[in-house]
C-alpha cells in the first residue's frame, strides 16, 4: 500500500484537491444564497474561503509529486 500511495501521490492530492475546491464552491453558492436572503451568511463564507484555498493549495502541490 505504501508503494502505491509513493507512486501515485499526486494523483491521489490532485484529486483531494479538486474535491475540495468545489466544496468549497457549493459552500460560497449557499454562502451567497443566505446573504441575500439577509440571513447569517459569514460563517459559511468563511468555510468557503478556506476550502477554496486548501483546494488550489493542494493542486497546485500535488505538481511537485508529478514529476
């Protein structure tokens, strides 16, 4: 199993990554959503933010394990 996850790290980051990038969308769909519903809206904003930026981080490292 380890040598399977040393050959293919950045297949398996690439893919956490995409999942957590559109996590992170659909949170700042429904984050737009409340707001204009003038309802609590900043905590699901925040969690957006977070997920959006975790998931461009971990695409873009998985890069390095590419090579």
């Amino acid at each position: 199993m380890l040598k399977f996850y040393k050959r293919n790290r950045w297949l398996i980051l690439s893919f956490v990554g995409i999942l957590t990038l559109s996590s992170g969308l659909c949170f700042f769909g429904e984050a737009l959503t409340l707001k204009n519903n003038d309802k609590a809206w900043f905590l699901f904003g925040t969690i957006s933010l977070i997920l959006i930026n975790s998931g461009v981080s971990l695409m873009i490292g998985a890069n390095i394990y590419n090579k």
